[in-house]
C-alpha cells in the first residue's frame, strides 16, 4: 500500500529493515498457502515450469 506521506525510497528503506530470516519465512509460507489452495492442475503447471529456470 503506497501512502502520500511515504516516498518510494522511505518504503525500501522500511523493507531493506526486515531481517532476511523474515522475509524466507514470509516466502515460505506464501509457497504453503498457494500448494494447499491450487488444485492438481495448477500444481504440475507450476511445477513444470519451475522445472523449465
């Protein structure tokens, strides 16, 4: 959320803060949440093209 009060550089500045520890364990369960949510379908097109980077 971009508010008026906050430039873009104050807002990286307030994320580059955030402990990388965090940040992974923030990534790690966004990954939980999408593979319970998305049907069988969704998961192997996800996997096939994680297998194509």
């Amino acid at each position: 959320m971009n508010f008026d009060w906050e430039s873009d550089e104050e807002r990286l500045k307030k994320f580059m803060k955030i402990p990388a520890k965090k940040k992974l364990e923030w990534l790690h369960q966004m990954l939980e949440f999408t593979v319970k949510t998305s049907s069988k379908r969704q998961r192997s097109i996800r996997w096939k093209l994680r297998g194509l980077r």
